[in-house]
C-alpha cells in the first residue's frame, strides 16, 4: 500500500526520488495476531518507512456505570474511580493497595521527530498530569470497592515500582529506589525515606518506568529499566546500563546487570512453582506493524535478550551500527509471543488466593490458577489495533502451556476511541485481579462471577 | 539590492535568498559523511536540524519569490526554478528520510539524497552561470528576470 501522500511527491519526482521510495517499500500484509502468539512467531521481513503508520485511539472515557468486560467465568467491578493517571498497582499483605498516580518527565526535544511525536502522543491522553503520587486504598468491608482513600506519599520523581521486604517498603521512582520504613496499617509516609541506589533516570529517559520486584528470600532487588530510545537514536552512550535488568542488593545497594538487551522490560514477577524470574518487554517500533512482537520471557542470569543488536534471537535489526556479532550470538529466544506492538506493562501470576485470610478458598475459578495475567496498553502505530486488554496466559509446570484467554476487554469503542488503557497489574491477598487504568482512571478488580 | 537597470525595477531576491537554505543542505551532505564515517548519532542530529531549517527558510523565501514574481513580475531565471524545486522536493522527502532511527536515518537512502541534492545545487549554479555569460548580445538569450 502507498501511503496517500507520497502520490504527488511521486509525480514531481526525479529519477533517484522514485528509487527512494521504492527503498520506503510498501507493506500490505498485517499478519493475523495469532500467528505471533505462543512460543513460535511469524517474523515478516523489517521495512523501512518514511511515515510509518500511526493510528491512535482518541480518548473517551468511561461514562456512570460503564466498565471494561469480564471474561468467561469472570466479574470486574470499579475498585476506584476518579484517580489520576494510576499506572501501578501493589497489594499489601493488609489488603491496603497502594497506586501510583504517576506519568514521566517531560522530553527533551533532540529531533524535529521528537516534537511531531509528542503532539500526536499528546492526542491519546486526557485530563490533568499525574501529580506523581502514591495513594493508598483501603476495602474496609471486603466488598470489592475501596471506600477508604490516603494520600500515601506525595510528588516523587514519576514513582512506578514498589515492593515491600519485611517492615521495608521500596519504591521505585525513575531515578532511584528508595526505601521507607512501614508499619501495617500505616497510611501515610512523610519521612523522606533512605536511598538505596541511584537508577539511569533523566534528561532523555525515554522508558521511565522502573519494574521493581523482590527476591522470594528478600535479599535482592529486581528492577527493570527501560531503554532510552526507539532503537539507539540518542546514541550509544543513553544506553549505558539501560534495557536490562537490574539486581540490587538490599543490604549494600550494590548493583550488576541480571540480564541485558531487554528494551523495555515491566511487570517483572518471580513465577511461584518455579520462582525464577519473568518479565514482560515491549520491543522496538518502525519496523512494520508485524515486528517486533512484544513478549513474556523467563529471565536468565546473565541472558541477552537482544536489543539493540537483534529481535527474537538473531534477527539482525539493520538499524543498529556498529553491530556486535558476539552478543547476537547469544541471543535468548523469548518464550512466548504476546503480538507486536500490545505494549504490555503490566504482568502478574494468579496465586489464586493462597495467602490468609482466604487461606487457599480463592477469588480465581480454577480455570484462572497458576498463569500470568498480563494487562496490554495497546498500540499507537499499528492499524488495526492491537492490545487494549488483559489476558490470561495458562502455565503448566511453570512454563506458558496454551493460547491466551481474554480476562478483561472493551477498552477501545467501534469508533477507535479507548475509554481505557490497562497497565500495571497485581492479585491482591484474596487471589483477585487489581488493574491499574491510566486513561480511564480506574483501577479494576476482577474475580469469580458468583 | 541592484535594480534592473532596464526596468528600474528590483532584480528578483529568490535566488539570493536561496544561498541560505542551499547553505544548510550542503553542511547537511558533510554532516551526513560524517555519520556515516563514525555512526556518531550526534551527527545525524546535525543533519535532521539543517534539513529541517533549510525547508522552513526555503518555504518563506518561495513565497517571498511568488509575491514578487506575481507582484512585479520579476521572475527567477528558468534554470533557478527548475533547480529549487527539485532541490526542495529532495530535501523534504530526506527529512522523512532522516527521522528514522538508527543507521537507516542516514545509509544509504539519506546520504544518496544529500549528495544528489549537492549535485543538483552546483548543476543549478553552473548553468546559471553560463547562460549569464551569453546573456548581454543578443538580448534575446535572456532565460532570466523576463518581465
């Protein structure tokens, strides 16, 4: 397919304009999403743009009573409404839930492209900017809807990560984790808490969320940081120590890169069978509206996952120069596609209601035990859409073992509006869904339809 | 700037005018040579901003050069409009081009249009040049400022 507007570029074109485009190509093909979920993925080849394809779902938010579809099996009630921007969800073992209200520095401007993206990015979001707080909910009657709401932590640095160890309480803001002492119940914290360590934060910080998850024996800290472009474009140096994954160590606040070449990497969660690590990652953008699929991996100690040398393996992206044939060698084939272009950043394994005070009774259908939620922001550059909603992926013996099961949809309208977009995700104390919605300000609960 | 002295009317500003963003597609050919000698993306930088403030420059002069064209019908030469335009046409679909990331921004398609841009410059000038010199006798070799 041409794109519309190069018709007149071409018919005032010279010989090497018309070569050019030729070079631009054309791309008619959208792959049916499931040949790029599971395991084994479909990879068409890369394509070269000059405007790549942009499609955007215009904000329309939930109207009274409105709310996303519930799956087989499933109901989802309004938790909260009326928030900011929530864009993580962490379950205390109270039950209190903490949501960071949260969005990322501005961008700096380096390119003409930088400004133009920002403007059609901007499109996609309604309301007031996130005042980078954390807020505290509180169920006081285990009904499903939080009636008790606390302002727990005010105007941190784009907060995303937390994670309590003990009576410690971490919290990933984008430029540093920093650790609070709390108390159960507590539902303020004002003392300015202790850094544990520095992250790669601004002035690009491109992927801002920081992923924090803690080690089942508490001692290590996990932190997914995000590269700080599309594919190398702020060069090489931004990168230092960027689309990796981080190991902290709680006592000394010293650091090592647990696994590299994961460009964006979120809902980082250790699998409860196993307890090895897995993580979410959305891959890179431009190459057509079928590369690359985002996807849910295991992480490996010391694994390279790719990026920027090469996607799903050893897929060389041609964008990338100097290349580094040593770590393509080594890439790690992710364990399952998840589509290109879902942004998923959100993940969660279904423990189905282990902990007190359900003591194993569960909020889950059993159907919904023991696999990953993992909630889809959805796409930006990809006609038709693609995400926008929260599935459930089966694991038998701790792998990924069958196709996705749609947990929550109706985010986007037949008119391409979305009332809402899921992010970070959790299963609170009882085994139910907590979903964070950061357009349609919400924050859902999924559990049994009884 | 010099009047017609046949006319008494001013010659035409446009390709003057012109030098400038002629200027910033040139230093935007080396800044791409440089990248894609050290794959430095610092480079590229350089190249999407001149790009870009060469069309924006070029785009108030064209219609500087329409006001006067319509206006006071002086007219740039045959040769400078045909040039300009293939020049411009060029440069905005190497902005496209350049706002790619990575490596593809600049090789090969970005670095092949900024040299080609280059090259038609010079041609535009050279011809210029040598029309200009057979101008004065006869009157009628006259390509340029026809009112």
């Amino acid at each position: 397919m041409m794109r519309p507007w190069s018709l007149p570029l071409l018919s005032a074109a010279s010989a090497p304009l018309a070569l050019a485009l030729a070079l631009a190509g054309c791309h008619s093909q959208v792959a049916s999403p499931d040949d790029q979920i599971g395991p084994d993925v479909v990879l068409p080849a890369p394509h070269n743009y000059l405007l790549p394809p942009m499609k955007i779902a215009t904000p329309a938010p939930w109207e009274n009573g409105q709310a996303p579809t519930a799956g087989a099996g499933l109901k989802v009630q309004a938790f909260a409404s009326g928030l900011i921007h929530p864009r993580s969800v962490y379950a205390l073992p109270n039950g209190d839930v903490l949501v960071a209200e949260t969005d990322g520095p501005h961008p700096p401007i380096n390119r003409p492209k930088d400004y133009i993206m920002g403007v059609i990015k901007g499109t996609a979001t309604k309301g007031p900017k996130a005042p980078n707080d954390i807020i505290l909910l509180r169920d006081s009657h285990h009904v499903g809807v939080a009636d008790q709401r606390f302002t727990f932590m005010t105007h941190r640095h784009s907060p995303f990560g937390m994670a309590l160890i003990g009576n410690d309480l971490y919290v990933a803001d984008t430029d540093a984790v920093i650790r609070f002492h709390y108390t159960p119940g507590q539902t303020t914290i004002t003392d300015p808490g202790e850094k544990l360590t520095d992250l790669p934060g601004g002035p690009i910080d491109h992927h801002w969320t920081k992923s924090l998850v803690a080690s089942p024996d508490g001692t290590k800290l996990y932190v997914g940081i995000g590269s700080n472009s599309n594919i190398t474009e702020n060069g090489m140096p931004a990168e230092f120590e960027r689309a990796a994954i981080w190991e902290v160590d709680v006592a000394t606040g010293a650091h090592r890169l647990y696994a590299t070449g994961t460009r964006n990497p979120n809902g980082l969660t250790f699998e409860p069978v196993t307890h090895k690590l897995w993580a979410v990652v959305n891959e890179r953008d431009e190459l057509g509206p079928n590369l690359v699929p985002d996807y849910m991996t295991s992480i490996t100690d010391h694994g390279f996952y790719g990026w920027p040398y090469s996607y799903w393996g050893k897929h060389l992206d041609p964008r990338v120069k100097p290349q580094a044939p040593d770590l393509v060698a080594k890439a790690i084939v992710p364990d399952y596609g998840l589509g290109s272009h879902v942004a998923p950043l959100g993940m969660a394994f279904s423990t189905g209601g282990a902990m007190p005070p359900n003591n194993g009774a569960g909020a889950m259908p059993p159907q919904y035990r023991g696999g990953a939620f993992v909630g889809e922001h959805g796409s930006w550059d990809r006609d038709p859409f693609n995400g926008y909603k929260v599935i459930y992926i089966p694991f038998a013996n701790g792998r990924p073992a069958g196709k996705p099961v749609d947990v929550l949809t109706g985010f986007l309208t037949a008119d391409d509006h979305a009332h809402g977009r899921p992010v970070g995700l959790a299963t609170d104390i009882d085994g139910s869904l907590l979903v964070a919605d950061d357009l349609g300000n919400s924050v859902w609960r999924v559990s049994a339809a009884q | 700037m010099q009047n017609d002295p046949a006319s008494g009317l001013p010659r035409p500003y446009f390709a003057s005018l012109m030098t400038f963003p002629a200027a910033c597609f040139i230093a935007a050919a080396m800044t791409d040579l440089i990248y894609a000698r050290s794959a430095n993306m610092t480079w590229e930088t350089f190249s999407i901003w001149l790009l870009t403030i060469g069309l924006i420059t070029a785009g108030v002069f064209v219609v500087i050069g329409l006001i006067q064209a319509l206006g006071q019908h002086r007219w740039p030469s045959l040769i400078t409009r045909i040039g300009y335009a293939i020049v411009l046409v060029l440069s905005l679909f190497n902005a496209f081009v350049h706002s790619r990331d990575g490596y593809t921004s600049v090789v090969p398609a970005g670095l092949t249009i900024s040299v080609v841009v280059v090259a038609v410059l010079a041609a535009t000038w050279v011809l210029n040049q040598v029309v200009r010199s057979h101008r004065s006798y006869p009157a009628s070799f006259h390509l340029s400022e026809r009112s």
